[in-house]
C-alpha cells in the first residue's frame, strides 16, 4: 500500500470519527433538551400543592407526592432549595415526616455506608432535608468522613438531628477538622446555641487541650454566646500564645467595658500576634479610652501590631482620625509611613481592611 492510500485511509477513518463524534454531540444535546423541558414542566406543578400546603388547603403529602415525577437527584435539590427558600421553619418537621415515607429517601439514606462517596454525599443531602433524631448514629458517621464534601453536607443536617450527646462530640472534634469544614460548622451550631452553650461553658477550663480550647474560645465569640464569652475572658493569660490570640478574637464581641480593659492588658502580650488581635479587638469595641494605649502600641517592633493599631484608631471616630493625621508627622518613619497610608483610605477601603 503507497503512503498515498495509507493516508487516505486514515483521512477517512478521521472524518468517520468527526461524523460520528457530530452526531453523539447532537443526539446528547436533545435528550438534554428533552429532560430539562420534562423537569421544568415538573416544577411547574410544585408550585400548587406547595402553595396550598402552606396557605392549609391541603397536605404535605400532595407536594411529596408532586416530587416522585422528578428523578431522585434532582427531586432532592429541589426540594432542598425550596426548604431553603419558601417553605418556613415551621413546617420542616411535617416535610421531613413525610419524605421519610418516599422510597427514594429511604435508599438514599440506606446509602450512608456505601464505598461510593457521591452516594454518602447524597445521603447527607437527604438528611440535611429529611433528617429526624433518630439518624444521630447515621449522621456523626457522615460527620467524620474523609471526604469534606460529606462531611460539610452532613453538618448541613446537624439542626434537625443533633442532640445533646452530638453536639458533646462534635464539640471534641472541633480542633481535628479542616478549617473549611469548621466555617460550615459555625453556621449550622449557630442554629443550635441553646445546645451548644452549656456543652461549651464545661470546656472552656485552663487545663484542656490548647488547640481545642482556641477553638472552642472561636466558636463562643463566632455565636456570641454570653456564658460561654466569660469563660473565655478568664483565659486572657493562658500559657498558649495562640489560645491568648483566640480569646482576644472572641471577647471583641463583647461589648463592654470588661473587654476592652482586658484587650488593654493584652496589649502588652508578648507575642505580637496576640497584641494584634487585641488592638483590632479594642478597634471593634470602638472603645474611645483606648486611644492613648494605641498610641503607644503603633511604635511596637511588630509590623502587624503597627497595622492594626492604626486601623483601631480610625474606627475611634474623629479623635481617632485625628490621632492618624497627627502620626503622619511621627518621628519614626515607618510609623509615619503607616499612618500616612490609612489616613488616605476611603471609607470602604478602611472597612475592608478591618474586616480582613
């Protein structure tokens, strides 16, 4: 055979492929078409049973039965953003009752065990929904998995599950998740305070491990938990910098004259990072008495406690302003330098960075 026909042969066998690979890409899109027309169509007709629902003109089970026309992945992200957005906190134990008498809830929870991690994630997803206390055991199994993915869509269910023994144990774990996992977590234990309080206040003692104690001392300033925060306060000179840094974090929440005397003695901490903390906390109590203490504190050796300190002035109102414009004359350069940056800042860019 010539090189000639050899490369006809391969021509052909290429434009074959380009046919074919036309024809799938064709075929794909009009089944894709075809089911999103199918479900947009479905989702028309929640809309009645779910507004009836609600107005008392009929049932939950009419909305559930609505639902079975949609395929089980996606009857639970509907009916999951729907939880989210139209259907009031009231009614999520009646929805979750009777979701839990739909078969394909029933085997997406059966798959909480599966080697698959995408069927783990989408029992959690069901739990989230349907989850009743009972499921406890299912959900702290999901809670530890390997998978983040898992284990934030779990933690998602944590409301309508945990109880007291739960929560004890996913308090204990806090300080061994990810700090992805733990952000998820602070928003669903802000729906359970009244839990989450009493088990925190036992823990916050001197003598419990450092890095479960920062955590914890971030968790009771994140859910601005009262009893938990003066526990915490009495933490201000534990032997752990970076606990001493979670409880200049969390104090800052609140305000009172109790807290900013505290992040006044931290101020002179010796570790740096801790004497940060503390002028961006004074800055958030907007604690007028402290200027003077910031005054001093913009000449640490610590660029990061230069920083902050000057950004605390500037949330002090005018007198803290004028504290700023008065630095840019400093005899240190670099605090010069400093106050001269921020002094020029606009307003939103000042926030950012407070916030940062």
């Amino acid at each position: 055979m010539t090189a000639l026909a050899v490369l006809a042969v391969i021509g052909l066998v290429q434009g074959a492929f380009l046919v074919l690979l036309m024809i799938f890409l064709g075929v794909r899109q009009q089944v894709h078409r075809i089911h999103a027309i199918s479900v947009n169509a479905t989702l028309s007709g929640l809309y009645e049973p779910l507004g009836k629902w609600l107005a008392g003109a009929g049932t939950v089970h009419e909305f559930v039965a609505a639902l079975r026309y949609l395929p089980g992945h996606s009857a639970l992200g509907v009916a999951g953003n729907l939880a989210r957005t139209a259907i009031p906190d009231g009614y999520r134990t009646e929805l979750a009752l009777a979701l839990r008498e739909e078969p394909w809830v029933r085997r997406a929870i059966g798959h909480a065990a599966s080697r698959q991690w995408g069927r783990r994630l989408e029992a959690a997803r069901c739990l989230a929904l349907a989850g009743l206390p009972a499921d406890a055991a299912v959900l702290e199994a999901l809670l530890n998995d390997a998978r983040p993915a898992v284990a934030i869509a779990a933690i998602n269910a944590l409301p309508r599950v945990a109880d007291e023994a739960l929560v004890a144990r996913v308090l204990d774990r806090l300080a061994t998740l990810p700090s992805t996992v733990v952000r998820y977590l602070h928003g669903s234990l802000r729906e359970m305070r009244s839990l989450v309080e009493p088990a925190l206040v036992i823990r916050l003692v001197s003598g419990a491990p450092p890095h479960a104690l920062a955590r914890w001392a971030e968790l009771a300033g994140v859910l601005e938990l009262p009893l938990a925060l003066e526990r915490v306060a009495t933490l201000a000179e534990h032997p752990e910098p970076h606990v001493r840094e979670a409880v200049a974090q969390a104090i800052r929440r609140v305000p009172r004259k109790r807290s900013a005397d505290i992040l006044l003695e931290m101020l002179h901490d010796a570790d740096p990072e801790v004497r940060a903390a503390a002028a961006h906390g004074l800055g958030d109590l907007a604690s007028g008495s402290a200027i003077p203490a910031l005054m001093q504190v913009v000449h640490d050796e610590s660029w990061a406690v230069r920083f902050r300190a000057t950004l605390a002035l500037t949330q002090l109102g005018e007198p803290g302003r004028t504290a700023v414009r008065a630095l840019r004359s400093d005899v240190d350069p670099y605090v010069a330098d400093m106050a001269t940056l921020i002094a020029g800042l606009g307003d939103g860019a000042l926030l950012d960075m407070v916030e940062g």
